[in-house]
C-alpha cells in the first residue's frame, strides 16, 4: 500500500462536524500531513474534533451537498436483553465469560429509509489506558430485520490476550449518509493504547450485509 500523501485536499476545505445527534458545527481542515510512523495522510482541523477512548467522538466531512442525516439516530440507556444475550453468547464462544456485560451504547435508526428499525449494540470491557488483558474486549453489533427474520451481524470485535497489551475499543460516531445515496452508513471510532481510527460500513443487501467500506487511522 503507497503512503503518498498525493491528494486532492488542498487546505482550507470546511467540514461538516457529525456526531449521533446529527450535524453539530463547522471545522476548516488543513492540508494532508504525514501521520508518523506510518506516514499516512492526516488532516488536521481547527476546531479539533472530539476524540476519545471512552466514548463515541465525532466525524468530519467535507464536499457534501446532500442531507447528511436524512434519519435520526435514537440513543437509549438499556438495550433488549436478546439483544445483549446476543452478545454474551459471542464473547462465550471466543472463551470469555460476562453474563451482565457493559452496555456502552444501544441505538436504533433506519439506515435505508424503507420503515423498518435497525439496531446497534456496543458491549465492552476495557482496562485503564487500553492497556490489554486477557479478559478485556469490545464488542459492535448489528440487528436488521429481514422479511419476519432478525439477523444479528457482527461489526467490530476486538479480545484482549495474556501478555498482549492490544485490545480496540469502538463506538459508533455518527451513523449518516456519506455517499449521497440516501441511506446511511455506520461510522466507528476504533482506539488502542498507541493509535486511533475511523472505519466506514455500508449494508450492501441482505446477502453480502455490511460491509467496511473505508478505513483510516494514526498510530505507531
């Protein structure tokens, strides 16, 4: 894979700052920098977007004519417990045991606009300084309805292991059409102890499912 910094940002773009409120301010972005050691191109903004490891943070975008978030995204505190069962039974099944696990986020929303609601779940359980161990993990998950059926799809998993220090923690940032297609996208924030990142996933159709459609991120 080429590190060139070729692009076609110039400096001085606005960007549309999103969070899963939807649309909550305005940045100017500068030319792409070299992010080191990886040397991958990186943008820097002012005002700063909010970035942390213990929470969704935001996503800035730029060039966009269209409704960004043509939907809203609901929030809520629980989440269903088959939902959640969901999820212990995929943290079982990779040797790990939490049968009342941490619910970072629950949100519903519909991504196409056909009526129907889907729903992420974020269950994690991550040390101090994202520094890994064997019983730490970070789990996104997915529900559509299909038809009468509901398919749970796996988004992100990251699990800790002895004497491993990595373990990733995601949230979702903003979930919102980027593509100008009317429907939206998944945003998810992903950090470790020496880096951070953003990845894109698109529900392609009810065979391929979601899919991550684009990747970046700074770290050693």
């Amino acid at each position: 894979m080429s590190s060139s910094l070729e692009s076609p940002v110039e400096g001085g773009e606005a960007y549309q700052v999103i969070d899963l409120d939807g649309i909550v301010g305005e940045s100017v972005g500068s030319e792409a920098v070299s992010c080191e050691p990886a040397g991958t191109p990186l943008i820097e903004l002012n005002p700063p977007l909010l970035v942390t490891h213990e929470g969704p943070g935001e996503i800035a975008v730029a060039g966009a004519s269209w409704n960004l978030t043509p939907r809203a995204v609901e929030t809520a505190s629980e989440a269903p417990s088959d939902l959640i069962a969901e999820g212990v039974t995929f943290i079982e099944d990779r040797g790990l045991s939490d049968p009342e696990p941490n619910v970072a986020q629950y949100l519903t929303f519909d991504l196409d606009g056909d009526g129907s609601t889907e729903e992420a779940l974020v269950l994690n359980r991550l040390p101090e300084g994202l520094i890994g161990n064997a019983n730490s993990y970070s789990l996104v998950i997915m529900r559509k309805r299909l038809d009468v059926e509901v398919e749970p799809l796996i988004v992100a998993y990251s699990q800790g292991v002895a004497d491993n220090a990595y373990v990733v923690s995601y949230f979702v940032s903003a979930i919102a059409d980027l593509s100008g297609d009317g429907k939206m996208e998944l945003v998810l924030d992903s950090h470790y102890y020496e880096g951070n990142g953003t990845s894109v996933h698109e529900y392609i159709d009810d065979d391929i499912g979601l899919l991550e459609v684009l990747a970046s991120g700074c770290g050693a």
